[in-house]
C-alpha cells in the first residue's frame, strides 16, 4: 500500500499522531474538496455583483464600498485556490501513474 506521508522517526514521541492516507484517500477526499469548493465562488461572485451595481450606481455607502472591496478579495481568492486545487490534484495523478 502506497502512503502519501510516513511517519517522523526521530520523534518516536509523536508516532501515536501519525495518520496515513492511501493516494486513492486521498483523491476521494480531493473530490469531495474540489466540489464544495468550486460551489463557493458562485456565492462569492453573486455578492460582488450585488455589491458591485451599488458601486457602480454611484449610492454606495463607505460600509457598502468596504463590502464590495472584501466580496471582490473573496471572489478573487477563492478563484485562484480552485485553479490551484485543480493543478494540485493533476500533479498528484501523475505521481499515482508513476
């Protein structure tokens, strides 16, 4: 069986600690990540349109202009831990080939 991490020997101390997960574990839970992950930027690009036409209209408060810049860090970070979960978990089929 094929681990995906191993146990540090010189820290006999912490081996009660260790958990291994088999590549096919952990590619059902990267599957399971991925979806409710990708479900996240829908919620997220929904806000920043709210907020976004308020803008936009040119009646936002300071409050609503400080949740329109937030929504949009949000949309743009979540964006880009999807792409970076979808490139990890490519590299990861690859070491499974291997």
């Amino acid at each position: 069986m094929k681990y995906v991490t191993q146990p540090n020997l010189k820290a006999p101390m912490l081996l009660d600690k260790y958990i291994g997960f088999t590549l096919d574990e952990m590619e059902l839970v990267g599957d399971a990540i991925a979806k409710t992950l990708e479900k996240e930027p829908v919620k997220a690009q929904k806000r920043y349109e709210k907020y976004l036409d308020i803008q936009e209209s040119g009646e936002a408060t300071t409050r609503q202009q400080t949740l329109f810049f937030e929504a949009e860090e949000k949309y743009n970070a979540l964006e880009r831990m999807v792409v970076q979960l979808k490139e990890l978990r490519n590299l990861s089929k690859g070491v499974k080939l291997r």
